[in-house]
C-alpha cells in the first residue's frame, strides 16, 4: 500500500508563514505554485506493489498529499528538525470518520475516558460502539484535573476537547495528557476549536490530533472533512489502514479547496478571534444577556488555562439570555436567533460568516447543556455590524 511522505516540519517558520508556504509543489523553472488536481481513481501498476508507490486512488491518492502535508506542518511545528519524531497527516472524508477511525484503535470490552461536553455527533457515535462492542465510557468534567486522571487507570484511549463543544471548557492538557502517557493510555485532542494556530496538542504529548477539517481550516463553509495527525509511524499505517478499509476517504476538489482555505487561515483566525474577543467583552455588560463563555473574559473559569497553554482564545462564544416575564429562556433564546439579521442561523462553525444557534435544538446534546446556550461562531465581519445586529435582536 502507498503513502504519503512524512513531513520534516520547518521549525524556523512562523505558524502564519507555514499556512502560506507548507504543501507546495517544487520549485521547478516554468512549475506551478500551486498543486494540481489530479483526478484519478487508479494509477499505472505492474508487479508488485512496493511501499510508496500509488496503485489505487481509495488506498493512496496524490491529491491529498499537499493538504495532509500542510496540515502535519502546522501540528508537528518544532518536530524533527530539532529531534522530534516528523509528523503524518491523514485527510478523511469527514470528520466523522475521522473519529470513527480513532474509536477503532479501542478493543472489544475495552474502556474510553470522554468529556462530559464535546461535539454531539461524536458523543452518538461512542454510544454506538459501547452498545455494540462493550465498550466502557467514563465521561469526565474536564475542568477536574484530578479526576480526569483518576478515569485513565485500566482506559484504552483518551478523548480530548479543549476548548469543548459547546461549553468551552479548557483543559490542562499538559497534566492530562502527560498522565495518559505515564499510565500507557493513547490519548487524542481535538483541536477543531483552537486549530493548530491556537494550540498542538502533539507539544503537550498527544498522541493523535483530530480535526474537522470542515470548520476553521477549509474556512467558507463548502467542504466536509476530517484529518488526524500523529507522529507515530506505525499508529499512522493503522489509520490509514482503516481509512481505506471502511471507504472513509475524500474527494480530490474538496481536499483541493481545503488546502486554497487553509492559505488564509492565520488572516481569518486573527481576525475572528479579535471579533470574538470584543462582542464577549460587550456581552458581558449587556443587560439582556444572563452568562457568556469566552476564554478571553478574565472571570471566565477557563481564562488562566487558556492564557497558559493557548495561543489567543479562540472565535466561540456562549451565551444565555435573560428571561424576561411572561416567556421562559429557551423561548427568549430563539427569539434571538429568529431575529439576527446578519448572523446565520445556522448549525456549523468556522467560516467566515458569524453564525449562531441554541444548541439543544439538537436533541442528542448533552443534557447538562442549558438549554437556552446560544452557540455563536464569530466571523471576520466588521465588528462594529456585528454588534449591532446582535444587541437589536438581544433587546427585540
């Protein structure tokens, strides 16, 4: 079977450099800047199959090797060019997929420590694999240190969300994952939140790092992906294993348009987290806003973590409503959605368009979810209309 290159990431590089430079093509006279898009479903083959080598496009395909590439450069920064083990980056077809590919690693009867809080699908998808492979879930606040390490003794695999989905709760990724090392436990962080512009989890010894690639990384909200990244060599060949054993791959264009998204990426992540930063700010003293969740806010319970361990504080808020009489929260809280003019309502996050929704719409949230929690994915709209629209549809 094929693979793609490991990446020897360049460590002299800045991260907003590395989004721009990482994945190009080789600087040949007349060469293109960009790579091409190459459009096969199988490759010209005889004899045997010898490890590099391209034969069929769902095993191996040279369409996702700029962007896994690129994505492994950001992860892996300060990796082998200063002794550190290179990086691998895998491109699913979703992040789901991507997930699906980790919750495999877990044997039959095995055991899996879990935020409390993380992105619902997933959640969903752990239920399953306990009902059908008896496998433990230990679902853990992520916020209790102590705890968190007391769930890894007999676990299989640590799942991590730091900031989580939808409660942004911050871990102390190093204690946690260090513990998870120390006990033998294999542990991944997903870093769709913070992306690797805000943290990498591989410096604080993870061992995997997840990504819905569809969220901040693509960045315009037209492609679906996942990605893992890992310096483990032989979990890389695992992985990629189940990736094309469960068909679970992705299209050239998307990967191709996730790789054009990830260019911008430093622009559009400085400025969505600076929007961010100001409308929690404002939200804060807002008479008709009861809490908001941002890192940023010096009383938020994540701040000093999030200012140890983080680059910035990334681009999602949380925010309650106050009741008002005569209708409760949740109906306040879609009252506000129903009014925004400018923000989207809408379910996803990380595009350049702001976007909002109460998340226990869903009703496979978790339940200790409030109810009335706006979501609110800050994009790199004029702050200033930003406000505006929101403050008109919080008093309406």
């Amino acid at each position: 079977m094929s693979t793609a290159p490991e990446h020897r990431a360049p460590s002299a590089l800045a991260p907003a450099t590395v989004v721009v430079s990482a994945g190009r093509p080789e600087r040949t006279q007349g060469g293109h800047i960009n790579p091409s898009l190459p459009l096969n479903s199988t490759y010209v083959s005889r004899g045997v199959i010898t490890p590099g080598e391209l034969s069929y496009a769902r095993g191996d395909n040279d369409a996702w090797h700029p962007f896994e590439q690129a994505l492994a450069a950001l992860e892996c920064q300060g990796g082998a060019d200063d002794g550190g083990s290179p990086g691998v980056g895998l491109v699913f077809g979703s992040g789901m997929a991507a997930i699906a590919a980790v919750f495999s690693l877990v044997p039959d009867g095995g055991t899996i420590v879990l935020p409390r809080h993380a992105y619902q699908a997933g959640m969903v998808l752990a239920d399953q694999v306990r009902d059908r492979h008896g496998v433990t879930l230990r679902h853990v606040d992520i916020t209790d240190t102590d705890a968190m390490v007391a769930a890894l003794d007999g676990a299989d695999l640590l799942l991590v969300e730091s900031p989580t989905n939808p409660m942004l709760e911050v871990a102390d990724l190093p204690a946690v994952l260090g513990a998870a090392r120390a006990r033998g436990v294999r542990s991944v962080v997903d870093n769709t939140f913070a992306t690797p512009l805000g943290q990498r989890p591989l410096e604080h010894g993870a061992d995997i790092v997840l990504h819905s690639v569809t969220k901040y990384l693509a960045g315009h909200s037209d492609v679906v992906l996942g990605a893992l990244v890992t310096r483990d060599a032989e979990l890389a060949a695992t992985l990629r294993e189940h990736r094309t054993l469960h068909g679970a791959i992705a299209g050239p264009f998307e990967v191709w348009l996730a790789l054009r998204g990830l260019r911008t990426l430093a622009l559009r992540f400085e400025r969505a987290q600076a929007n961010a930063a100001e409308l929690a700010r404002r939200l804060a003293d807002h008479p008709e806003v009861a809490e908001v969740r941002h890192p940023s806010l010096p009383g938020d319970p994540g701040h000093g973590r999030a200012r140890a361990q983080m680059n910035g504080f990334g681009a999602i808020i949380g925010v309650r409503p106050v009741g008002r009489a005569g209708t409760g929260t949740v109906e306040r809280a879609d009252a506000v959605v129903d009014a925004v003019r400018l923000w989207l309502p809408a379910t996803s996050l990380g595009g350049v368009e702001s976007m909002l929704e109460r998340r226990r719409r869903w009703g496979t949230e978790a339940v200790t979810v409030p109810e009335d929690l706006l979501r609110l994915s800050v994009g790199i709209e004029d702050v200033e209309d930003l406000w505006t629209d929101l403050d008109r549809a919080l008093r309406a």
